[in-house]
C-alpha cells in the first residue's frame, strides 16, 4: 500500500487530504452476526499501514468479501499538524548564526595572517617610528591587559588550577628558560668571534625571563595558554636572581658586570607598582603586587571566571579577541623598535646573525627537549616559545644603565625584531592544527 506523503515528498502521491482522518465505519450491526469476519489489532497492520498524527485507526474490519471497508472522517484533532514552513524564530536564529560565523571566518582569517602584522609593525617602527609616539605606558599596559582578558576567557577556573598540578611542566619550561637561552647566547658569541659589548649585550639578552608578548603568541598558536602565563610569571620573579647572576657569569668573561647594580634595577623593573593604577604612594610599593601579576595574571583570572560563570557572553565576545591579540603584539613589536630604530639600522648584519641564531636555537631546543622530556605537543609548544622570546626591553634597561657602551643595547633591541618575527611565523604554522593534551 502506497505510503502517506512527507513535506518533502511528491505531492502527487497523496492517498488522502490532509484534513481528514480515517476510521472504519459499518452500518450498526452486531458484528456477532456477521458471518466470516473478525477484528484485527492495528498494530499488526503497522508494517502495511502507517498511520501519521492525522489518522485514527480505532477498529479494523476486515472481510473475505469486501476488504477494508474505511470511510472519511472530519478531523477533530489538529493539535499535532506539521508545519513545513519557516518561522520568523528560525529565520532570526539563521541570520545570527550565519553573522557569528562570518565574524569567525574574518577572526580566524586576520590571526592566520600573525606574521604578516608583526613583520609590517617590525617595518613601520623600523621606518616611520614616530608613528608610534601615541603608544604610552598606559595604553601599552591597557592593551596587554585587554588581551590578557580574552586569553582567560578561553581557559576556566579549573584550567588554571591543573596548570598549577604540572610540576614537570612547569620545572622543565623553568629549566630550559634559564638554560638553553643563556648557553646559546654565550656559545653564539663565541662561535661569531663578536665584539666584547655585542657580545655582552647578547648574553644579557639571553639571561632575560619571558617577555609578555610570549603569552599572546601562545594563545595565537593553540598552545597551553595557563602554563605559558605560569611560566611567564615564574621565571620573571626568578630574573631578580637569575639575570644578574647568569649575566655576571657569563658576560662577565667580556666585561666587567655590575651583579649588585644588575640586581637592583631588575628588582625596580618586575616589582615597580603601575603609577596611573595605585599612584606613587609608598602604600603602593608595599602593598601593591609586582607589575606581572596586575598584567597578566589578574585578567587571566578574570577571564577564566567569566568564562566559567557567564559563558554566554564570552561566548558572543570571544570571536573578537584573537585580531585584538594579533593587533596588540603588533603594535607593541613596532613601538619597541621605533624606541631603538637608530641602534638598529646602524647595527651590523652580524648583531643581526648573531640575535637570529640566538632566537632559533631557543625555539628549536625549547621545543625538541620539551618533547624529549615527554611532554605532550601543546607543553612543548609553549615551552618553545617561552624560552624562544625574551623580555627584550628589560635587556635594553639594563645594558643603558649598567654597561658602559651604548652599542652593549643594540643586540637587545635587534632581539626584540627577530623574536617577534620568528615567534609569529611559528605561531602561524602551529594555529593550522590543533594539538591534542597528553598525546606524545
């Protein structure tokens, strides 16, 4: 028997008007009188009739002489009529979905192109650097901050917790941060045969902590967003220690290094308070938490708790926050060079050698041992370019302030192009897959 037509089905093949119902109908007869016949179940006509919401089949009737006997009857209940239209609900729903996907395509389409924004802010810093003389401070530190925010909003509270129950993770990007930075910088000296203050200023450079920026291009390269940012505080708190004390090791075999100066300033570089934030009160010194934690660490968090406790909203702003992230790494790379343009153009093609070998070889070991120690792909990434970018402009600071020679600063302005551009292009490859947590 012929099956009851679909909205989707052909029209033609209709069997009976949807205002209808069926039932079976006799004159009123006592069915004991009839001879020949008998009452069949209609769930055992299921697989030769199926009736749909429209049709009631109460009794069956079935004759040796006459068949199915079934007569039309108007429909008395509609209440489960379907309806093959489109309401203005689905409609609404499709236009919001079909926006929020095209703001996905442009998102993803302006953060594959990472590279491309940082090489034409490396440039324009490099070529017009005035035209970063609107980048102060506070819109520097607003900038990190915002994009902090939306880093966090991928992360939840529970995010960051495991992060902190990583210990190897964590000891091995520490580990690899202060050593393969430092040995390469020394070993690169040597093997160029550079100068003594190119050679200082590069091994200064080395013995830096993890820049901000580093945090951002993990975001952008789908790697572990809350160790990077752990990673990034760990080993800027242990740069107190640790920058005077590799420098004054290592440099120290060039020039004369002021470990207890080195010391000194770093400690006012991390722990100085944010002025436009708590003010210059002594209250702020004391009481405020170290430039790394305002930064980074608190929006982080707060994002986290968005994400957690309001996840509607981040839902509908996250789309957002990787050209915001994209825009603001550019922007910081340019106006780090535009500070040290001149040093830059007059430095040599060997400083230039030197800071990409430098940074090379802490992306490549920072990543090949991270792997050899067993950590999973999205680890090894981040700890690759924790320890592959370093807080360039705590490396100028310090070797304006502590050694004699200005050109000592040159390697560590040079730095902060080749990590940016290095970092952004590694960035770019690794956003094209997805890593899988704790697969080796």
């Amino acid at each position: 028997m012929q099956a009851l037509s679909s909205c989707n089905g052909i029209r033609n093949m209709k069997l009976f008007q949807s205002n209808t119902l069926f039932s079976t109908h006799l004159p009123r007869t006592n069915p004991e009188n009839l001879p020949n016949t008998f009452s069949i179940d209609p769930s055992s006509l299921h697989s030769h009739f199926q009736p749909t919401h429209h049709t009631s089949l109460k009794q069956t009737i079935w004759s040796p002489s006459t068949g199915f006997i079934l007569t039309p009857k108007p429909s008395v209940k509609r209440s489960t009529e379907l309806h093959c239209g489109i309401s203005s609900n689905d409609l609404n729903a499709d236009t919001k979905g079909s926006f929020r996907r095209w703001v996905e395509v442009i998102s993803e389409a302006l953060s594959t192109a990472f590279p491309v924004w940082v090489f034409l802010g490396c440039l324009l810093g490099l070529v017009k650097p005035n035209a970063f003389e609107w980048v102060t401070p506070k819109w520097t530190v607003l900038g990190i901050a915002l994009t902090m925010l939306g880093m966090g909003m991928t992360l939840t509270l529970d995010d960051l917790s495991d992060a902190f129950a990583m210990p190897k993770e964590l000891l091995s990007g520490f580990l690899l941060q202060y050593s393969v930075m430092p040995i390469s910088g020394f070993l690169v000296s040597k093997l160029l045969n550079l100068p003594s203050y190119y050679a200082a200023g590069l091994i200064l450079v080395a013995c830096c902590p993890g820049g901000t920026a580093s945090n951002i291009v993990t975001y952008i390269a789908r790697g572990n967003v809350a160790l990077s940012v752990l990673m990034t505080a760990a080993s800027t708190l242990a740069a107190v220690v640790m920058t005077p004390l590799l420098t004054a090791k290592l440099a120290g075999q060039y020039v004369a290094v002021d470990a207890k100066g080195l010391l000194t300033s770093t400690m006012q570089v991390i722990f100085r308070p944010l002025p436009f934030l708590v003010g210059n009160s002594f209250f702020g010194y004391i009481f405020i938490s170290p430039k790394i934690i305002q930064v980074v660490l608190l929006p982080v968090l707060a994002g986290a708790f968005l994400n957690q406790y309001f996840h509607k909203l981040v839902k509908v702003v996250s789309p957002l926050m990787p050209p915001i992230a994209v825009g603001t790494v550019a922007v910081l790379c340019g106006n780090a060079i535009a500070q040290s343009a001149d040093a830059i153009l007059l430095s040599s093609q060997q400083v230039l050698l030197a800071t990409s070998l430098l940074h090379a070889s802490g992306f490549f070991f920072g990543y090949v041992f991270s792997r050899i120690l067993g950590l999973d792909v999205a680890s090894s990434r981040t700890i690759s370019i924790e320890v592959g970018m370093q807080n360039s402009v705590l490396g100028v600071v310090l070797a304006t302030q502590h050694f004699g020679n200005p050109l000592t600063a040159v390697p560590c302005a040079v730095s902060s192009v080749c990590h940016s551009i290095f970092g952004s292009l590694l960035a770019g490859i690794w956003r094209q897959s997805v890593p899988a947590r704790n697969q080796n």
